[in-house]
C-alpha cells in the first residue's frame, strides 16, 4: 500500500513563480524524504528531513515537516523549466532498515 | 564512482522465460533495494538487503528472488516471468540511515 499521497498530482506554472507540493502520511515515521524524477529517468534525491525537524531548506528548496498532522511540503522557489518533473516524497519508519514508501507523486511543469 | 548501475537498460521476455535484472554499486553502500514502478503508482519495493548475506521481503515480493552474495551486487530474479511484472524496475543503494541512489532503471516488457 502507498504511504504517502502527494497533492495536487498535477500542477502546472510558469517560469519564476512558486511550486508548493504536499505529502501527507499514515504511520510514524523517522524520517521524510523528497526525490525528483525526470522523465523515463531514476529518481534523484532533494533532501532528508527528519522527525525531529520542522524545516530544512536547500539551495532553492524549502521542505516542511509537520508530524501532528502527519504531513509535509516542498516549496520550489524562482522554478525554472529545468524543475519540470515528477516530485515523490517517500517515508521511512523506525523499524530498523530504512524502507521507502512512495507516494504517486505530483508532476510539476514550468512554463518559460 | 560510477554509482549505481543497472543492466540490461530494455528487456522483452516472452511469459514463462526467466532472468537476472543486474545492479551493482561502487559506493560501499550496506543497504540495497529493487523497486518496480508502473504508471501512476509511484515505486513499491520488491526486495531489499541490509548487508551481504541478508536480504528480506518489501511489498511485492511474488515472483521474483534476490541474493546478496557481496556487498557491490544485488541481483533480482525474474523466475517465471508474467504480463503483470511489465514495469519499469530500479534499484538503489544507500548507507545507513542516509538517502538512496537510484540506478537509471530497466525496462521490461513481458508478453
């Protein structure tokens, strides 16, 4: 079963604006990961927030945890027509080895 | 480093044939893991290994065998292959408690 559901599946924008993905999740987890996906490619890690962080921030990326309600965004600043992908959060437990449980991702296309 | 990598890149099989999906990571990676993704699904795990001589179940183990007999290799087994293990199939590796590295992923169509 998938862990965690991204919202919107889709979203579409223009070159410059803001991109807000969200992922929420069912079970406890240790930590939550981002991973892009360009097309007919493999997936490529963003970043790695943990459940005792609230917010981590990379380069033009800015990741939000919120644990009480389960869930978590992706905030893609200035995006640019080379952010154009899938974006899939994935999820790890505390149950020792650090499974990964997707989502279905959001497909993000940037306009120029 | 080469990271992680997968072969063959295209696979077509015919239903009932068998084959080894290879994958090898130059990383000294503990942790591996196969993965199949079919549209709109996002990955689920097929099998995973948290050292050489270690492997376990992920969610969708039917039908396919894992071995890890060294720390760089981690081949998955098609046994008897079916229309339904049609997919794209990644692997990925990842040192304890970090993130994974994924493979460019083989595509295998089944008829």
């Amino acid at each position: 079963s998938q862990q965690g559901e991204e919202d919107p599946q889709a979203l579409s924008i223009q070159e410059g604006e803001n991109a807000t993905m969200n992922c929420s999740y069912k079970t406890s987890i240790n930590n939550l990961q981002w991973y892009r996906q360009n097309s007919g490619r493999g997936l490529v890690h963003l970043i790695l927030i943990r459940s005792n962080e609230r917010e981590k921030h990379s380069g033009r990326l800015r990741v939000t945890l919120d644990t009480s309600k389960k869930s978590s965004s992706l905030l893609i600043t200035a995006s640019r027509a080379a952010d154009t992908a899938s974006y899939f959060c994935a999820t790890v437990d505390n149950t020792g080895f650090q499974k990964l449980v997707f989502g279905t991702g959001t497909r993000l296309l940037v306009s120029p | 480093n080469a990271g992680v990598t997968q072969t063959p890149k295209f696979q077509v099989l015919k239903t009932g044939q068998s084959m080894t999906l290879q994958c090898a990571q130059d990383m000294n990676h503990e942790y591996m893991s196969w993965y199949r993704q079919d549209p709109g699904m996002g990955l689920r795990l097929i099998h995973y290994s948290v050292g050489a001589g270690i492997t376990d179940q992920g969610e969708v183990p039917n039908g396919y065998n894992v071995s890890r007999s060294t720390t760089e290799d981690f081949p998955l087994r098609l046994l008897s292959a079916a229309p339904s293990q049609t997919s794209v199939y990644f692997c990925a590796s990842s040192p304890r408690g970090g993130a994974q590295y994924f493979g460019p992923g083989t595509r295998l169509t089944v008829l």
